[in-house]
C-alpha cells in the first residue's frame, strides 16, 4: 500500500491494532533495509523475530556477505539474492526475503512499502533517500550525519514528493520527540529538551576508541564519534531541526548531574524560555536516553506537580529511561507507512547544525579525516551563528585540506579549507542554503557576530 492510497480504516485505527490486521491478514508492512554494518544488523534482528505486521523482505549492502550474516544472526533460513528490480519483486511476492548489492533493487521495488537508511554515510546515503523519495517509499533515517546536515532538504523533497521521511524512535533524537509531542498532547510546554549521556570527551580518537569497539563488534569511527561529541551534537541537531528550539550556547550547557530531573535547576531558565533549547546531561540517573522539560506559572497546577513528586517548578523534567533503536524502530516504520506520521522530521529550515572544531593542533596542508577521526569533532552551533562565522559543518569535512594552521578548539571555517571535488551533499546543502538563507539575529550576542556573511552565502 503506498502512502498515497492510505485508507480510512488505517487512519482511524490505531498502530497496534492495524499491525495486527495486517499479520492476519497476510499484508505485512515490507522493510528494505540499506546497510548491513552492526545497526544494520541489529534492526534484521528485531524484524526478522519478526515483528507482527512488518517482515524484512529485503537487504543492501555493497558486500552482500554482510547481509547474508544480519540475516542468519535474525533466524532467517531462506533467502535469495536479486540483481534486478523485476527479480526482487518476484521473489518477494512469494515471501522469500532478497539480498542484494544494489540499493536501487530496493528503491524501485514495487514489493517493498518503505526504506530503512542505515548506511552511516552520507553521500551515498542521500543518493539512497533520493531515489526512494523518488519512487515514492517512504524513508526511515538512521543516519544522524546525513539527517543533521541536509535533513531540511531532503524532508522539503519528500514533502513534494508526498511521502514521509523521519528520523527513527529508539535513537535519542525520536526518544525525545516522542515524549515531546505526549506532553505537548496533554497541555503542558516544553522548553527544553536532549539526551542523557554518560560521558562527553572531545579529544577521543580511533585509537582511544579501538578497544571498545573491538569488544562490541562496532566501527571503531563510529564509536569514536559516539565519545567525543559529534553523535551528540548531530542528534540534538536532528532534534532542534524537529521542534525549532536551539542551543543556548555552542556545544550547549551539558550539566553534570546525579539526577536528570537536576536538570531543572541546573539549564539556563531564560534560554528555555526565550524559544527553548536542545541540551544534554552527563552522568545522571538512569544514564541514558531522553528528556523534555515543561514550565508552568500556574499555582494551582505547580501544587498538583509537587503533590506527583515532581518537583516544585516552574520547570519540571520528563524523561524516558531506555533508548533502544533497534526495537524501537518498528514503531517508526508503522507510524509512517499506516498514519503518514513521522516520528522527528525538520519543521522546515535548519534551527542548528554541528561545525567542526579541532581536535588538536592542525598544520596547514592536513586532510581532514571527517566524522570520527582524528583531526576534528563536532559541536552543534545555532544556524545564524554558524552561517555568519562562515563553519565548516563537520559533516562536510573529510578529505577538505586546510590552507593554514588551525588551533586546538578552534572552529574551521570554509575559508580555511580546500574543498574536494563537488559531491551530493555539496549540492544538496547549498540546494539546502538557498532556500533556507541565514540571516543576521537581533538575539546572537554582538561578540558572536560576523561583520559580514560568509563568502559562500
């Protein structure tokens, strides 16, 4: 069923409920899932149990063997393997499940209903969303990098497109969006909102990180990431683009805490209440996932929270205690396919985006490394600031050369680099910038001002 023949009766009835229809009556939601790496895996997993109502009905990865693993760690027994469009609608329209070393057999298969994006890249990954969007399949990101640099754009294209694309639950971003639009949906504010992390060191690299990641079967970039700042920073600029809050400073305020519920005393008030913030926690209780938190004036309602245990105000803290993107996912996938409903999705232009800052001391002729490495990490900034400072999104990075020697801390700019040759996400960025320009801020402080905008305006 394709988004734009979405019945009455899926609307009007709820997730559950049409999932289990869909499982009686043998019309399951059919998954394509591009990228077979350890999220990749993860996700067959949970599908392949399989969920009721959903079934994976096709992989793609460019090493088709690491597809053939997600699908024998998933319990699944019988696949077969697709070259072509035509070859994976038959086979899937007799239930056997494809692998296959070309995306496009997914994007264009009439007998897949939605894409799941897990390639971690972003190039290719864009290239992925394109041409679902394209072939009207609606999109699941999980894909932070591409989502926080081009998210705008390219919901602007599935929006013309009319299909959906969203960020998933289960990732930090889709925790808190989740639980954002429950209080919004029972009358209460929110002005804040972020993740719950145990640790933030942005000095992190593939060598500090190769151990960990050895141990839990990762990328060892991607775990670097996941330490020093970038994933954060990514994730609550998926965040920011979703609810149109943004951060009270670069790299936002990161509190230490015991409690997340801390957080209500200890993020900036007037921030939350001048439009709202994306912000984080580090080492608080119960240490991982998300949190929105709401202010009320009212007195009377203030004493009904404090009789709850909530606390004495005006600001309060929700939070979910879990984030589990594997199985969290299927709830996304349903979301979008039965009630057109992202789950986190750009309101429209970018709120922030996550520059890049160095690491150590750069000399001038370095290549930059990109999204994990050794050279640089990345901290979310205000889309104004970021664009009248001219930053260089750390998502656009690798393989850049600087022109001059950059201080440890100090952010890199466009000015200070050599671009490599144009990719999809130069032209989707700029295609990005265009229709959503910069402009100057009454609210950014005067000693975080350009005089002028940057020279890629």
């Amino acid at each position: 069923m394709s988004q734009k023949t979405i019945n009455a009766t899926d609307r009007n009835t709820s997730v559950y409920s049409m999932l289990q229809i869909r499982e009686a009556e043998q019309r399951p939601i059919r998954v394509g899932v591009v990228g077979a790496g350890a999220t990749g895996r993860a996700i067959a997993l949970q599908l392949g149990t399989p969920v009721p109502g959903i079934r994976l009905a096709g992989m793609a990865n460019r090493t088709p063997q690491h597809a053939e693993r997600a699908f024998r760690e998933a319990g699944i027994r019988e696949w077969e393997a697709a070259g072509t469009v035509s070859e994976a609608e038959a086979k899937i329209s007799r239930g056997v499940p494809v692998i296959t070393d070309d995306p496009h057999v997914l994007t264009r298969c009439n007998a897949i209903d939605l894409i799941v994006e897990v390639t971690g890249s972003v190039d290719f990954g864009a290239s992925v969303v394109l041409d679902a969007i394209g072939h009207a399949k609606p999109v699941v990101l999980v894909n932070a990098e591409l989502d926080s640099l081009i998210g705008p754009i390219l919901k602007a294209k599935a929006d013309e497109a009319g299909v959906v694309i969203t960020h998933t639950d289960g990732d930090e971003p889709g925790v808190a969006m989740t639980l954002f639009r429950y209080v919004q949906t029972v009358g209460l504010r929110p002005v804040a909102a972020g993740n719950i992390k145990g640790m933030v060191d942005y000095y992190r690299t593939p060598d500090t990180q190769r151990e960990f990641a050895a141990k839990h079967d990762q990328d060892v970039r991607k775990v670097t990431s996941f330490a020093d700042a970038t994933k954060l920073s990514m994730e609550t600029t998926v965040l920011a683009n979703a609810t149109g809050f943004r951060v009270a400073r670069r790299g936002m305020t990161g509190p230490a805490c015991g409690y997340v519920r801390d957080l209500a005393q200890l993020l900036p008030a007037e921030a939350m209440l001048n439009g709202g913030i994306v912000d984080y926690s580090v080492g608080a209780a119960p240490h991982t996932g998300g949190f929105v938190v709401v202010h009320e004036e009212n007195p009377y309602k203030r004493t009904q929270l404090a009789y709850y245990k909530l606390g004495d105000g005006p600001f309060y803290v929700f939070y979910t205690p879990f984030h589990l993107p594997h199985i969290q996912l299927p709830s996304t996938i349903a979301r979008a396919v039965i009630h057109a409903d992202p789950t986190v999705a750009p309101l429209a232009g970018p709120s922030c985006e996550v520059v890049t800052v160095a690491k150590r001391q750069l000399k001038a002729g370095e290549r930059l490394d990109g999204v994990g490495g050794f050279c640089a990490y990345g901290l979310i900034e205000n889309h104004a600031v970021a664009r009248a400072d001219n930053a260089l999104p750390i998502a656009m990075s690798d393989d850049c050369v600087l022109l001059r020697d950059i201080g440890k801390d100090e952010v890199v700019t466009f000015n200070d680099v050599r671009m490599p040759p144009a990719r999809l996400r130069d032209e989707l960025w700029s295609e990005q910038r265009k229709r959503w320009p910069a402009t100057a801020r009454a609210d950014i402080p005067p000693e975080r001002r350009s005089p002028q905008l940057a020279a890629v305006e």
